[in-house]
C-alpha cells in the first residue's frame, strides 16, 4: 500500500494506490479507515469494482444507510420500470438511467443530483447522520463532472484568527436545524411532493461536533443547515453563511477530477464536498454511492 498525502498542514487529502480493496486484510483494513479518520479524504487508484463488491468493503467500516433515492423521486427516476433494479445501499448519482439511457436534463433525478453541486455533508438532513461516504466511479466524463472537499476543521481552528461577533465557545453548544427540502428549494428549486416534505422534516444537528477518532473538533453545516434552534431565525441564518463562507476560504480546496475506477472515501463528520457540474446533455456520469450511518443524532454527542 502506498499512501501520499496533499495537504500536509492540514492533514488532509490522502491517496492510496497499490491496494485492492476486494482482497484487504484485516490489517490493512484498518490501515484503510485510520487514514480516512486521520485526512478527510482519501481517493483510491483503480478499484473496477461492481455494486457487491462496493458494499462488502463499505459494510467493514459498519451499518450503511439506505439511499433516499429508493424513496425520493418521481416516476421518471426509472427505478420502478428498470429490469436491472438498485440495491438499496447504492445511492446512484447519475444522468443515466438503469436501462442505460441518458436521461433529459430536465429529467427530476437530475435536478436532484444537480443539488449536490453545492458544498453539503452527506446525510445532514437525517436524524442520525453518516460516517463516512464511499463513491465509486463507475464512469466519468471526459470534460467536467469532478468533486471538490474542504476541511470543516480547519475552518473552525481558524475562526477566530479574525475578528468575530461570536467565538467558538459561543458556539460551542449551538443546535442547528437541517434540511434537505430547504436545502434543495435554494439551490435547485421546489422540486419535492408533498408526501416527501412531510417523509423529511428538520432535524437537528451540532453545529460543532468533536470527532471521535482525533478527538477535534469541526463546524458541521453545508448546505442542508437552516438555522440555529433558539436563535433569530436571520441572525443565525447570517451566521450559517458566515461559517460556510469561512469553510471555503480558509483551507485549501481538494479538487478531484475523476478517473474511471477510482474510489474515494471522506469523513462526513469533517469536510465539506460538492460535485463540480458537467455537460448533462453532451456526458454520461455514473457514480455509486455507498454511505456509513451513524451511530446516534449529534445533538446528543458531548463537547
Ligand atoms: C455524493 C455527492 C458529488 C459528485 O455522492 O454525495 O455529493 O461529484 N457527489 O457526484
Ligand atoms: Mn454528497
């Protein structure tokens, strides 16, 4: 196994080659998730894997979620009428449907994928939310269609490097509330029914968790994160955008630009990452994702 990292500073941004993860030992497995824990993010050369084999090297790290995606979209997602169906633990984020079509792009599951363009921790808006995320590159297009992390603990080391209305131990014990529908209604438009809405109410995160491996501590918004429970709903919201602005200025931005075959892994609980955008209409992008879950809500962790 070898391992090289980007951002040294930061300790952040690993990438593996030399390795199979169809073949890992226990040890090395271990090797596997202590640096994801340790860098954030961690991409793996060339790893043509299929959706069992995915979900065999993502069920050591423990229980994986199930994908929204087998409940989220409309009839036109074309999980009901395909004939190859999905397992339930691949979130498939795609332009292509299971019968190996393009879908249109106006097409509402590539809407909803298109709401991934915008900086999120995966599965924020659930009442436990993930671990760890596990995206396979199943096939990449030849211009576009990368994905870019950001270091949440770095921002927060850094926050009161300026001046600021409120320090971290402000901070500290803050409760936010997360939404997928909120979030997706700013970036992609109202594009859920009603049962959804209903199926996926807020929930309620930390706004700074400590990570249980290293034991530091990170700003957890993004995206999907609303408000802060008890406060002015706009003097939070100002804030939320002051900590997201911070997120992406203060650190170093890790581009990946896909190669077909490549994993790459990062911990939900410490970065940041959005899909770059790509030509829907002119490149075919299939990503399977496998994610995870948590052990318990975080407003339940202790600071
Ligand atoms: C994800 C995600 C971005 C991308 O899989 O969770 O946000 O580049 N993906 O596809
Ligand atoms: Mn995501």
């Amino acid at each position: 196994m070898d391992v090289k990292i980007k951002f040294e500073q930061q300790d952040f941004y690993a990438n593996i080659s030399n390795i199979d993860i169809k073949k890992l030992s226990d040890t090395d497995f271990i090797k596997v998730k202590n640096i994801v824990e340790t860098y954030g993010v961690v991409s793996i050369d060339s790893q043509f894997i299929n959706d069992d084999d995915q979900i065999a090297f993502s069920e050591r790290f423990g229980k994986l979620e199930v994908s929204i995606g087998t409940k989220t979209k409309a009839p036109d997602y074309n999980l009901a009428n395909s004939t190859t169906p999905i397992r339930p633990e691949i979130s498939r984020i795609s332009n292509v449907d299971l019968n190996d079509k393009m879908l249109p792009i106006d097409n509402s599951k590539v809407i909803f994928d298109r709401g991934n363009n915008y900086w999120h921790t995966d599965s924020s808006f659930k009442e436990i939310p993930s671990k760890i995320s596990i995206l396979s590159g199943r096939e990449v297009p030849e211009y576009g269609g990368g994905t870019d992390f950001i270091d949440a603990r770095h921002a927060l080391e850094t926050w009161e490097d300026k001046p600021r209305k409120y320090s971290l131990s402000d901070l500290n014990d803050c409760i936010c509330e997360h939404s997928i529908v909120y979030s997706r209604k700013n970036n992609t438009g109202d594009i859920f029914d009603e049962k959804f809405k209903k199926d996926m109410p807020f929930v309620k995160q930390k706004l700074i968790r400590i990570h249980p491996y290293t034991k530091r501590a990170a700003f957890f918004a993004g995206s999907h994160c609303s408000h802060i429970i008890g406060w002015d709903i706009e003097e939070s919201r100002e804030l939320i955008k002051e900590i997201n602005d911070w997120i992406i200025e203060s650190g170093e931005i890790a581009e990946h630009k896909w190669k077909t075959g490549e994993l790459v892994l990062w911990d939900n609980r410490r970065v940041l990452h959005k899909g770059t955008g790509y030509d829907e209409s002119k490149y075919r992008r299939i990503m399977h994702r496998t994610t995870v879950a948590g052990d318990m809500p975080s407003y339940l962790e202790k600071n």
